[in-house]
C-alpha cells in the first residue's frame, strides 16, 4: 500500500467492538506493499536505456474456486519484448493492497532489457476475484503456480522439455513484502521457478505477528517461547482495508464463468488446463477448523475462517494455537526445505514490521541445505526509502542477469552486502560486502558503567500512557531531546549505559545483553531499544524495539537473554551506549495490569557482534558532500552579505560627513525621522544634545518614540533620514566611537546557566578589550549583588537582572551611558541608591541619558530633560529651569480647605490686577493655586491671604510632573490645566497655566483633577 493511502492509526480501548476490527486490521499490516515505495520490484532508473519495444497483453486466468464454489479469476499483464525471442520470464508478485496496475512500470522495464515479465493481481486484491488467505499454500501459492503453467506454454520464453514431455521454462519470481513471502513459497513448492528474489518479507508470520526476542531457558529458540506482544499500531494504520466491503459471487472480478484457456491480447495463445471447481483438499492450516461466517462487514475480503481467528485472538488478548498454527503454515518457514533455486534476499533496518530476523532465519536455513542464497541489508524498508536505491536497483538487474540470463546461479552479487550508517555530510549509506553470509563474524564486549543497585519499572494500570519510540512506519526524528523523552517515560523505564568508547566501533548484526528480573506478575513484557549518547544527546540510529515476554515466578529472579534488533551502528570514540528498557510502547498492545518490575544486568556487559567487510564501490564513494557545499554556500552569503554592508557602510560616511564642530558634545540626535514598515512614524524630526556632566531625562508617555530614538542612537536600526553623532563621529552600525558607549535598552540579555559574574566576564570578553579595562570591581559595587553574583542567572529576580544589566552597561566606563528604564523592577531602596551613582558617574566628565517614566526620579536625578510626544519634541531644558519660573508663584493651602471654597479663593485671585493665570491643583492632601503673575510674590500671598484663605506654604518651584503634564497637554492641544494654555507652555518654557474661569467649569463638570488622574488621561491618549 502507498504511503498516501495510509491510515492514521486508530487508538481504541481493548474487548470493544471496535478493538476487534483493529486486530483484524493487524493481517494488513504484515503485508504492506513497502515495495511500491521503498523497495525496487525489478529493474528501475539504473537500468540501461531500452532496447526493445514492448507489447503489453491483458489476460484474465482462471484458477482455484473458493472453498464455497465461487469461481476465482486473477487479471493478469504481460509485457513482452518484440522480436528476438525466447525470452527468460520474471513473476512479479505485488505488495499488501496493490495490484497489477502497480507492476506496470517494473514490468515494461524488465521487458526493454529483453525478459517476458508477468504481473497479476493476487487472489482478492485489484479486479481478480476471490479471498485473501494470506499466502495460503492452497490458494495463493497454487495460483502463482498456475501462472507458471502459463508462463511454460508460451512459445517465446526459453523452456526446457523434460524426459516425461512436461515444459520446463527459464523463470524467475520477483515480490516485496507480502510478495516476497509469495516469491519465497513459490520456489519452495514449484521445482521450475530457476531464480527468486525477496524483498522485507517474513519468514515466520507468528514471530513477525507476536515478535519475541527473549530466551529464558538456554538454548531454546524464540519461536518455541511465549508468543511476544501484539503489534497493534501497525493494524491500526491499516484499519480501514480491513473493513472494506467483500466481493460476493455476483461482483463482477469473481463472477467470470471458467474458460477454457485464458483470454489474450493482442494474440491468442496456447490453452491452459482450468484448475478443477471442486471443493478444495483441506491444508495444514484449516483441515480441521471449523468454518466461521463472521460479518463481511467486519472481514472484507479476508477469508472468513482467517477473520474468525483473528477476532476471538483479539478478544482474548492473546493469539490461539489455531492462529498461531494458521500463520505458521502460511510462511516459508515450513516449505523452505523445497527451495534449491539461488534466492536472493533483500531486507530493511528501517522496518518495525519484518525486522532483519526474518531474512536471517531464511538465509541459515537456506545455507545449511546448501541452497545458493545472497543477502543485502538496506536502510531503507517499510519505515522509510532506502538512500542506496540506485545500487540496490543495480544489484537486482546483475542478480537477474546471472541467475536467468547467463544461467550463472547466485555468482551475480556478494554473498552479503550490509548499508552501515550514514556518515556525516552526506546523504547515502556506505556499502560493505563479504564473499558469504555469515562469514568473518565477530564480536566485542562492551562494559556497562557500574551500577549502585537494581532499578524499577512499574507497568501503568491500563497500559496507557505508552512510550513512543516508533510510529509504524511514520517518520520521528532520530535525535533531539523530545524524541527521548517520549520513549523513557518517568516510572516505566530504566537506562544502563555503557562506559564511554576509547576506540571507533562498527556494529553488525543483533547485540545481546543478559537480564535478571524480578516482579509482581506472573508475566512480563518489556520493550528494549539501543540509544547512541554523545554528551548529554541521546538518539536512536535505528528505531527498532525489542519485544519481550517471558513466563516468571513472582517475587523470584528470572533471567533472560535479549537479542535486540539487527542493525549496522557506528559509534564514535568518546560517545557511549545507552539500553533503554520500558514497561510500554505505543506500536503494541501492552498488559493492562500494573506491574511493578525489578531490573538489574545478569552480564555487566553488552555483546555486540562485529564484522570487517569491504568497502563496496558505487554511488556513495563518490557522492555529493552536500554539508560541506552548504557550508560553502553560507559562507560566500555571509561574504556577499558583509560586502554589502560594509558598501552600505561606505555610503553612510559619505553622505553622513565628520563634524569636528561637534567633537566636544557627546551627543548630537539631528533631525532623526524613523517610519515603520506599516506606516507609522515612531519619529519625526527629533533634535537633541546631551554634553558633558550631564544626566539627560528622556520623557514622554508610552509611544512617544523615546526607545525608538535610543536605538538609533546605538546604531541598532537605521534612521529614515537625519544623524545621530557621538562626538564629531556619525552613528552607524559598527561605528568605531559606539566603543565609547555603554548601554541597557530594553532589558539585558544574560545567558541563564552562567553566572551573574561570569556573563559580565562574557560579555567584556566579546569587546577584545583588556580585562584590567573593564573595572569589575566598581561595576559590581553598583550592582549591589553580594554574593549571589556567583548564582546562575535563571535564579535573579527581575530586579536582581536589571541592576547586573546597568553594571554590564557601566563596564569599562564609557564616556555615554544610555539607559533604557534602568529602575524597572527595583525597589524604592535600589532607586534612591541608584541616584547618586549616575550623578556622580556624570561628575566625572561622563555623560548620562535615562529614559524613564518615573517623573519624580527623573526631577531628583537629573539635571535635563527631553521630552517627547507622538515622535516630537516638546520641550527641552535643565530641571531647574522647568519646575521654577519668578512669574509663578505655588501657595499651599490648609488641607482642611474645603474644596468649593478653594475654587472661590482661585476665582478671586484670578480677578486681581497683573495675574494672568491660576490653576487650581485639586490634592485632598495638599490644595494648591498656580498663580501665574506680573506682580511681585509678596503682594500674590497677600492677596490670597486678604480672600481669608489659610496659606500655609508658598514655593516658586513646580513639581516635573505637572510641568510634564502641562507641556504634553499643550502639545495634544488639549486643554488639561484650567484655562487656556500659554505659549510658554508650548514651547517648555515652564508655563502650564489657564484662565481660572476655565478651570472652575472643569471642575464642575467632573473632569479629574488630581496629578494622577491627569496622568491616566495623558498616558489613555
């Protein structure tokens, strides 16, 4: 089946309904046609250009009925070569859920090289009629047989005549998976098949079904042990076939009447004996089984007593001996025996579903009967393609070629060629052969670290959650720490890792390791996969899983050796080995039972077997090292990136010129304009300086572009026009005179592991300065961290980070420090420590700018101030100059003053000659009246005084805030203060005042009045 047909797999609950039609659905799993995608069925693109025209014939073959009397006939193609004949043949045998239509390609190649190829829809797939059995030796395997029949009849495929006047032809069988196992029986039962080939098949349909990897009692085999766990997800992945309406007697594949001889075209050729319609002989398999008639529904096409089986295993949970019976005697296992045609077999190590076992089994019981066989490991297999495919495809037409062609038996490719893993910078697996399988093995014994005591698992009641370590031929990443993760899952899993590797170790074949158990259960399964661990990363090269179940006394040591899955694994010195065992896997139907297991290591070593084979020539050696061309490649980038910029840098001098008439101001911000990409300009014409023993307050409400200017500045995005100058220098990124800045914008960036001392070190570090240039010990006094700048980072609180960000900021010294919020997160202790520092830091002949919205720390720190709103300007000045004007005078009245009554007090001063204006400051703790006035402020108290009001404080100095509110408003052209605001106010010269009539109807209509309230209303717009 194509991968674009899978199903997502169907997670359900056990004894339910639908947990039947899953394991149903499991049957389809063991007969994935990974052929179709991963595997080549003959030759493919490697193969040499064409050489014959081709004829391609439908024919429709009559063969056994079912044991009901249904009449089955299988579609068959024919792809011949014009001219030139006889021909050798090929049978190509399609995967699980294929057909003819998936042949055609593979088939019209084979016949361009000169072969009669012959692919068919097997017996209840495609357009042929009739039941799937799975490889039943009575059913699928006869009608293979009947092709063969129609394969010898033919006049142009080479055909030998024997003695008793029986047509021998010259032929060979070709399948993957569910048609390699199809191929393999084929040969074992048909003395005339001259060559077979198969492609990740089974060898025992039990094992591949219940997989079992444990051996408990010394030499006896898996296969005689408990049946292991249930691949369910596999089934699962499949579940919709499984439930795919049944062809009855009247559907148009299987109704076709028996033929004399078999339909051709475009010529007819000789007739072919039609099997008989009687009922069929009983085989091994079902001679003694009951018929069942569970629901098409549920079964599809499947044979009805190969259906009833699988629900009542399913049901039971485990399989029964007459299932078990069933699919051993539907392998080649037990027919391997009749094989005497070389057989060529190709096998995955990226299969969950038949594993490197299955091709192992059947190569030693093919060696030991003296069968020529050739074995290929692959990477690839029904978990993903194989990244040796053309060689893999190469080695199929020279083994053809050999074994029919030449008439050459087995001598066309090594005895075994194993892929080893993918080396780094490159996309295509190394290939090595030996002469004979099974020669020149090795092995090497890996120490296990010392471990303290044994360790536990405990199985989840329920079984769920389950581990992840495969997902049933989906793709999961081989590294990463989520992939780990999801595979030792805390409480049902335990790791042993071997000690580090001194020396580079090549690995091929299935290591052991031995166990001692101990439970709560009579019955134990387990799950074991080998983890590659470099440093602190652990990744699974080959994700295959190693299923156990074995028989246990509770309470008592039981132990077990493990043959875990067969691979290819280099591991690099100075890395390790990790086993990995847990209670779960999300592939298997694990016990629902909880079950609490002691583990520890019998051996305290891992055996890994080894092999020195032959580096085999081919596409590998010479491939592409495509890491090292994209390194290349993002090399001339950077190169073209770094040309570009420094271009783009030359530029910027030029068109930003020196300014020696500004080498003795620190900084100059010149008509800076910033407008962002969706159309809003943060900044527009923003001119300021900040000299020398200054501490410059840049204030605005949020949004007024304050950070905005502070980037540019730094050089950290580019203006739309004007120039920031450090000294007579223009900014621009890479500036040399930025070495002379120090800067925290927008909250430091430390490295969280590291400590607070050693990013400070990090960071001096990266300028290439001297370390006696950096002054840490005055810097850390700013940060005022103690001890805890020996602390990793990820434990500061946020003030903690932000006074360590001002002391990174203040490292070296630097002439400008630009300061972005710097008492964000500190406390009202840390501020007023904060403010001597960056006063002191400015006596020095520095220069300080701050951005802050905390007004009351801006007026006690510093010495001007620049503010802005909407992206302008709206007023500049020193502090002192801002908060105190000789026109204005502050009168503070007793706080017990009624509120109406300080309206009328404001009303009648108001009226006085020479005020101009007074504003009313509506602090229920403190009232206040703003006069602005021409005459002197002896006679303003007076006049308060005389409208019977008790003055208690009268100041000519403002607080920033209201100055800040005031300017702001008059630059919204919103009339916030009482009245109308003078043009001073506009231009930051101090004035915030307004008609006293105005702010009597301000007050009356409710408008807040209180320096917070005010403050809302500015920051809202």
């Amino acid at each position: 089946m194509q991968a674009s047909r899978w199903l997502k797999p169907a997670f359900v609950p056990s004894h339910s309904r639908v947990a039947v039609l899953v394991a149903l659905a499991a049957l389809l799993t063991l007969l994935s046609p990974a052929s179709l995608y991963a595997v080549p069925l003959g030759a493919a693109s490697s193969l040499t250009p064409a050489v014959n025209a081709v004829t391609e014939e439908q024919l429709t073959v009559p063969v056994r009925a079912e044991a009901d009397g249904i009449p089955v006939s299988l579609e068959v193609a024919v792809w011949r070569p014009d001219g030139g004949g006889p021909h050798p043949a090929v049978l190509l045998a399609h995967g699980f859920g294929g057909s003819v239509a998936d042949l055609r390609e593979q088939g019209r190649k084979l016949a361009e090289r000169g072969y009669l190829a012959v692919g068919y829809s097997a017996r209840g797939f495609g357009a042929s009629g009739g039941r799937i059995h799975l490889n039943d030796p009575e059913f699928e395997i006869a009608d293979a047989r009947a092709l063969v029949d129609l394969i010898a009849a033919r006049s142009d495929v080479v055909t030998e005549v024997r003695t008793d006047g029986s047509r021998d032809p010259r032929v060979g069988v070709v399948g993957a998976s569910y048609g390699g196992a199809l191929a393999l029986m084929l040969g074992s039962t048909d003395p005339r098949v001259d060559s077979v080939t198969a492609y990740i098949t089974w060898n025992d349909l039990a094992d591949a079904f219940f997989p079992q990897r444990a051996r408990t009692g010394g030499a006896a085999a898996a296969s005689d042990a408990l049946p292991g766990p249930f691949k369910a997800l596999w089934a699962a992945r499949f579940f919709g076939s499984a439930t795919a309406p049944a062809r009855t007697a009247e559907s148009p594949a299987s109704s076709a009447p028996p033929a004399a001889a078999p339909t051709a075209a475009p010529s007819a050729i000789p007739p072919v004996a039609t099997p008989p319609a009687a009922a069929p002989t009983a085989t091994p398999s079902t001679a003694k089984l009951p018929t069942a008639q569970p629901s098409p529904v549920l079964c599809g096409r499947f044979d009805p007593t190969v259906c009833r089986l699988f629900l009542a295993a399913t049901e039971a949970g485990t399989p029964s001996p007459e299932l078990l019976a069933l699919l051993r005697a539907h392998s080649p296992k037990p027919l391997l025996a009749g094989l005497r045609a070389p057989t060529y077999l190709v096998q995955g190590m990226a299969d969950s579903l038949f594993d490197l076992s299955h091709a192992d089994a059947t190569a030693r019981a093919l060696q030991a009967q003296g069968t020529p066989v050739a074995v290929r490991w692959i990477d690839g297999g029904h978990d993903g393609t194989s990244s040796t495919a053309t060689d893999d495809e190469d080695a199929l037409t020279a083994w053809l070629d050999t074994s029919l062609r030449d008439g050459k038996g087995a001598s066309g490719v090594p005895g075994f060629v194993y892929a080893a893993p993918i080396p780094r910078r490159q996309s295509v697996a190394p290939l090595y052969a030996v002469p004979t399988y099974g020669d020149g093995a090795g092995s090497v014994s890996i120490a296990f670290a010392p471990v303290d005591r044994p360790r536990s698992l405990a199985n989840p009641p329920g079984g769920t959650p389950a581990a992840v370590s495969s997902l049933g031929g989906l793709p999961i990443p081989a590294t990463g720490g989520a992939a780990y993760q999801l595979a030792a899952l805390p409480g049902q899993s335990v790791a042993f890792d071997t000690e580090l590797l001194t020396d580079r170790l090549a690995i091929v074949g299935a290591p052991t390791v031995r166990l001692r158990v101990t439970s709560t259960a009579p019955s134990v399964t387990l799950f074991l996969t080998l983890w590659q661990v470099t440093g602190e990363s652990a990744s699974l090269p080959r994700k295959l899983v190693a299923p156990v179940t074995f028989a246990t006394t509770p309470g008592v040591p039981t132990s077990v050796e493990v043959a875990l899955p067969a691979a290819t694994w280099t591991v690099e010195p100075g890395s390790r080995l990790r086993l990995l065992i847990s209670a779960t896997d999300s592939a298997y139907a694990v016990p629902r039972t909880a079950r609490a297991d002691r583990i520890e290591l019998a051996d305290a070593a891992l055996i890994a077997p080894t092999l020195n084979g032959t580096r085999v020539a081919g596409s590998a050696d010479s491939e592409t090292d495509t890491e090292s061309i994209g390194v290349a490649l993002a090399i001339i980038a950077a190169l073209l990136a770094i040309g570009a910029a420094a271009a783009w840098d030359r530029r910027q001098r030029r068109r930003d010129p020196v300014r020696p008439d500004l080498a003795d101001i620190p900084l100059t911000v010149a008509n800076l304009v910033k407008t962002y990409a969706d159309g809003h300009r943060a900044v527009d014409d923003v001119s300021w300086e900040a000299r020398r023993g200054q501490v410059v307050g840049l204030l605005g409400p949020n949004g007024a572009g304050k950070t905005t200017t502070l980037r540019m500045v730094m050089g950290l995005i580019a203006p739309d026009s004007g120039t920031a100058y450090l000294g007579s220098e223009p900014v621009h990124p890479g500036a040399p005179a930025l070495a002379h800045v120090g800067a925290l914008i927008e909250g430091p960036g430390f490295l969280p592991h590291l400590t607070g001392l050693a990013n400070l070190h990090a960071f001096w570090a990266a300028t290439g300065r001297p370390t006696e240039d950096a002054r840490f010990d005055e810097v850390l006094d700013v940060a005022a961290l103690g001890d805890a700048v020996h602390r990793p980072v990820r434990s500061y609180s946020h003030g903690m980070k932000q006074r360590l960000g001002i002391a990174q900021a203040m490292l070296g010294l630097p002439d400008l420090l630009v300061l972005d919020e710097p008492t964000n997160g500190l406390d009202p202790p840390q501020i007023a420590a904060m403010r001597p520092i960056l006063q002191r830091y400015a006596a020095a002949g520095r220069t300080v700018v701050v951005s802050s919205h905390l007004l009351a720390e801006v007026e006690m720190t510093c010495s001007d101030v620049v503010v802005m709103n909407a992206g302008r300007v709206v007023a500049t000045g020193r502090v002192a100059d801002l908060v105190d004007s000789a026109d204005t005078t502050v009168i503070s009245l007793d706080p017990r003053t009624e509120v109406g009554r300080v309206g009328a007090v404001a009303e009648a001063i108001g009226r006085a000659p020479g005020v101009t204006a007074v504003e009313v400051v509506d602090d229920s703790a403190e009232p206040r009246l703003v006069v602005t006035a021409s005459m002197p402020r002896a006679d303003v108290v007076r006049a308060v005084a005389a409208t019977g009001a008790d003055v208690v404080g009268v100041s000519s100095r403002r607080h920033l805030e209201e100055v800040f509110l005031g300017v702001i408003a008059a630059a919204q052209g919103d009339d916030i203060s009482t009245g109308t605001n003078d043009s001073g106010a506009a231009h930051g010269s101090g004035g915030a005042g307004g008609s006293v009539g105005a702010a009597g109807a301000a007050g009356s209509a409710g408008e807040p009045r209180s320096l917070s309230d005010r403050l809302r209303q500015v920051r809202s717009r």
